[in-house]
C-alpha cells in the first residue's frame, strides 16, 4: 500500500469572461484545498523507457481516483509546478490514479485564490 503523506494541488487553464465583460484566463485549483497524494521519482528502468518514446516523465503521483484529472493540467507540490502527461487508472479499478508528470522550472503560473 502507498502511504498519501504529501499535499498537491491540481490546476487547471481556464477561460471565462469577467465582470467587465473582458476575457480572462488563469490557473485554477479543479478542487477544495489540496490533495493528500503519495510522491515518488521514477526509477532509473522506468525513466529511460519513458525517454525511449520521447516523454519526460521522472515524477509520479499517486491520487484517490477522480475523473476531472486531464494531461493538460499541472501538479504543485512543495513550491514546484508539474505537468502532467499520463495518466494511468490501474486498469479501470476505481481506486488510485497515477499521474506521471514532468518537470517544467520554467512554468510559473499566475494563481487566484478562492
């Protein structure tokens, strides 16, 4: 059993129209507070046979199972932002969802709080 001992946030790109009638678009938590979520690096065996498809994968979360998690969405965990890139359900179980994701030290994104 993976023991979720860690806090993340899952964001996501949203459009809307303000108040004043102007488009906007900002990150936004898809959920309440955070996500309790067990963390782990991928291993070296796992790490090179994501290079080999040309993915750059080296992080992976473990989450209860949710249905609104897509790729196009970021993890922060502990200050660091991570894009998500696959998703694997444990053939269709129901219980945990991992999100492999990569890291991108460039990507900062603007939040809003609610």
């Amino acid at each position: 059993m993976k023991l979720k001992d860690k806090k993340i946030r899952i964001l996501s790109y949203e459009s809307y129209v303000n108040d004043n009638g102007f488009a906007m678009q900002e990150w936004k938590a898809i959920h309440k507070g955070r996500l309790w979520a067990y963390y782990r690096q991928l291993s070296g065996r796992e790490f090179f046979a994501a290079a080999t498809v040309n993915a750059e994968e080296n992080v992976v979360f473990t989450v209860n199972y949710r249905t609104d998690i897509e790729t196009d969405m970021l993890v922060e965990y502990a200050g660091k932002y991570y894009q998500i890139t696959r998703i694997d359900d444990h053939e269709g179980y129901k219980t945990d969802i991992d999100l492999y994701c990569s890291t991108n030290p460039d990507q900062t994104p603007e939040m809003t709080e609610e």
